[in-house]
C-alpha cells in the first residue's frame, strides 16, 4: 500500500496550490457532455428508447451514475476492454466497479460456466456440488476463517453475517464506520456528525432510523471507537480495512491493531467485508496486513462476474451457531436465499480462485495500479494540483484534497461532483472508464502498461485544459 501526496504538501495546504476556476469547470463539462452525445448516438437511442420502461431509463438505478446523462451501452467486453454498441473501444479500469476484477469473461470462468451450465446441466438445483467445498477450502487458506457459507451478493454475505453476530452475542447494535458503504444492508446507512449519529442523507425508505441500531464513529479514531463499543451493547463491528467507497482511507499505523484489541477487550465480534480491499492480495487486507477479524465478507469478483457471495467464521463460532437451538439457520430463521450457493455460482468461483485471481496474478496488478499512482501523482506535483492519490494494491483512486483523507468524513469533504463528472466524461471521450462513482481504478490479471500509460495521457491532458 502507499500513499502518494505532492511533494509540496507537508501539511495539506499549500499556499503555491493551482486554483481551479468553477466556471471553466463548467464550460469544459458542456464541451465534453456534447462529445459524450456526438460519439454515442445509438446508446443515446436506446437509453431514450428505454425510458418507457426501465426505471430511471436504466435496468438498475445506479446505472444513472455515468456522466453524460445517459450511459454508453455495452457491445462486447474481454480482459480489460471493452466496447459500445456505437463501436467506441476503452480501455476498463472501473471492470464493473471490481465485480470483474478477473477480467471481463476471463477463459477458465467461461469455461467452468459452459459446463456447468451446458454440458453438465443444473445451475440451480438446491443441492450440493464438490465445488463448493473446494472454493470454502481455498478462502479458508486466503482469509483465515474456517467456516464459510454462500451467497449471491457482498450485501447478502453482511447482512447475514450481521443476523449471526447478533445471534452469537446476544446484542442489539452494530457498529460501522461513518460513509462507509457494504451495501445496501440497512444498519451502515448512519453518518457521524457534529450534531452526533444521523442516517444518512437520501438513505431511501429506512425500515427504521439507523440510529436506533447502530452506532458510527470516524476511521482512524480509536478514542471515539472505544467510546462506541464502552456501551456493551455492540455486537460486532463490520468494516473494511480501509476505506474504499468514499475515496481510499487508509489506516493509520497501528489503528487496526487498536482496533483488535478493543474489539476483543469489549465482547465485540469484527468482521472484515474484503469485497474491495482484496485488491490488496490473493487475501486481501486480511492475509497482506495479517488482521485476525473474527468473520470476513466477500463478494462481487469471486465469482468472475457470475453472481456470488461468501461470509466465513472461526471455527469457535460455526460450532456455536450451530448448535444454537433458537438459531433457525436452516429455514425461515432469516439467514439464506435459494439461488444461494448454487452450483453455477461455485464453480464460477473456483474457476475464478483456482485459475485467475491466483497468488501470482496480484503482483502484476499491483505494479501497474503503482505506474497508475506513480503517474498520476506526477501530474498532480507538476501542476501543483491541490489533490492526491492512495494506492491500495491494485486499486488506486485520486481524491481532490491536496492530503490523502484519514476519514470518511474528511473524504466526504473532498467530493467535488462537477471536477467527477468532468474527469470521467473526458476520459470516457478518449477511451478510457473508470468507476462513475467516485475516482476509483482497478486492474485486473489482463490490464497492460498501455491502458495504463493511456489513462496517465488523457488525465494529464484532462488536467492541463482545467488550468489553461
Ligand atoms: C465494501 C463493499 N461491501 C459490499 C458491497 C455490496 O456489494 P453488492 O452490491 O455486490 O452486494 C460493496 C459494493 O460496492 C462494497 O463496496
């Protein structure tokens, strides 16, 4: 992991900082928005044509998050490209916001899918396949924990990991950190304000007010997290090592062994949701930092791009939740979901664990997500830019503030929808994605210092135009 701030930036401010006009921002997205519509015609056509009935014009309403006003229309995606149906190519570092961190439709996973669902039959069929407990083995080697169970999303693995911890502590609360996001699982939608913990803004239909379950501190904070958990009431605390879905927070020196101690010290089950940060390795922030949380989540890439999800526990745990008698985990208890573990999933995911994301593949991700931050933080230092870039693995995302945030909070603060909408359209313009929402880029096994160097060019050039 590191951390890349401007050269002149010891302290976050720096009085030499570039100053970036609001106005031409402005004048520059209508110029790119009107590229954007020029080389999409036929993505424009079928948004409009869909509008009629498509929710939001879109088959899921995150979809609206594309810059542009409407998104470009897949065609066709392999490795780390991707075409649109206007015949427009990119190169892709969003790869579906890390449900492709393998690749678009990488060859062992076609493979492992054509069998399973062609030449053997039975994608879902309620019944065990030998796969299952190959891919629970193996994250048992990445992870750590030895008991796992399946899902069909990252959200489904945290709530039902949620449902068991409270189950096994008998408490009421969770705890998380503020702008978090671990999907859509209701506790984790509360911030930490001034003002103390409030659901969070837009937070749509809340079952009840978040602030009744859960409590919220900031990250890196460990006198407020010790506050928190003194209430004796949290069950666990559900967290990403660092934070991935408000830019890349990462931890301070010695926060998340803290963070154990505590967690341990107050009766407080930790589970790490490692969807994101297992770009940081074959186990992700877990194995690379040597973390020892007592449930770990996953989801989105595991499965090659094939639905799937998996929460694993101790040992210590599985036997006790089993053998809790007023736990229904078989049933209509409130954890499970029928496609759930089903065979085409698992043998997606060990196509995926066995033959892609393997130990070998995270090097040479990781060096190219560093030329990605080696290059980018040039550009930030020469043109003395007020922003920044964190590396995570093979994740890396710039942030506009001129020091890396060491808070949700903090990072919020930082979000510029405008400079957002114009990098991604600028880029999209000229071949290259990254994640709609924020500034994030992932590389996958088949990424090439090329798409690489492509996005450095077209950032650079981005950035200059924002100055003249
Ligand atoms: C850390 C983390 N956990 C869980 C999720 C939820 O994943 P899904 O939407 O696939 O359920 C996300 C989604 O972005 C995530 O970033």
């Amino acid at each position: 992991m590191s951390a890349t701030r401007p050269a002149s930036d010891p302290t976050g401010r720096d009085a030499a900082a570039a100053v970036i006009d609001p106005a031409r921002v402005t004048e520059l997205v209508a110029r790119e928005r009107a590229a954007y519509a020029a080389s999409h015609p036929a993505s424009r056509l079928a948004f409009e044509q869909a509008a009629g009935h498509l929710l939001g014009g879109v088959p899921m309403t995150w979809m609206r998050m594309w810059p542009g006003g409407f998104p470009l229309y897949l065609a066709t995606a392999r490795g780390a490209r991707l075409t649109d149906i206007d015949g427009n190519a990119f190169a892709d570092f969003c790869l579906g916001d890390t449900g492709a961190m393998a690749g678009h439709s990488p060859e062992p996973v076609q493979d492992a899918v054509a069998l399973r669902y062609g030449e053997l039959g039975g994608a879902t069929a309620m019944l065990p396949t030998s796969d299952a407990a190959w891919v629970a083995a193996e994250l048992t080697r990445r992870f750590g924990p030895t008991h796992w169970s399946f899902t069909l999303s990252a959200t489904d693995a945290n709530r039902w990991a949620l449902r068991l911890a409270r189950q096994l502590t008998g408490r009421p609360r969770i705890a998380v950190y503020s702008y978090c996001y671990h999907g859509s699982v209701d506790e984790s939608f509360v911030v930490a304000t001034p003002g103390g913990p409030r659901s969070r803004p837009g937070n749509t239909g809340a079952p009840v007010d978040p602030t009744l379950t859960t409590r919220v501190c900031e990250f890196n904070d460990i006198g407020a997290l010790e506050q928190l958990l003194g209430h004796g009431d949290v069950a666990a605390l559900l967290m990403e090592p660092a934070l991935t879905n408000v830019g890349i927070v990462l931890p301070e020196p010695g926060y998340l062994a803290a963070v154990r101690e505590l967690t341990r010290a107050h009766g407080t089950l930790l589970i790490n949701d490692e969807t994101h940060t297992f770009s940081a390795g074959p186990g992700g922030c877990t194995r690379a930092w040597g973390l020892q949380p007592d449930m770990v989540t996953i989801g989105k890439s595991i499965g090659g791009g094939i639905p799937c999800g998996a929460y694993g526990l101790s040992a210590g745990l599985a036997a006790r939740i089993l053998a809790d008698e007023s736990a229904d985990i078989i049933d209509t208890g409130g954890v499970g979901g029928t496609l759930a573990g089903n065979a085409l999933s698992v043998a997606a995911m060990r196509a995926t664990l066995e033959h892609v994301l393997t130990d070998d593949a995270f090097g040479p991700m990781t060096v190219l997500a560093g030329r990605f931050t080696a290059g980018v933080a040039e550009v930030i230092g020469e043109l003395a830019l007020p922003w920044s870039i964190v590396q995570l693995g093979a994740r890396a995302e710039y942030r506009f503030c001129p020091r890396p945030p060491r808070s949700g909070g903090e990072s919020d603060a930082a979000a510029d929808p405008a400079l957002d909408e114009y990098l991604h359209l600028y880029l999209a313009n000229r071949g290259v994605l990254i994640t709609p929402f924020h500034n994030m880029a992932l590389m996958c096994p088949a990424t090439t210092a090329e798409d690489v160097d492509a996005h450095t060019a077209a950032f650079a050039a981005a950035a200059a135009e924002l100055l003249g």
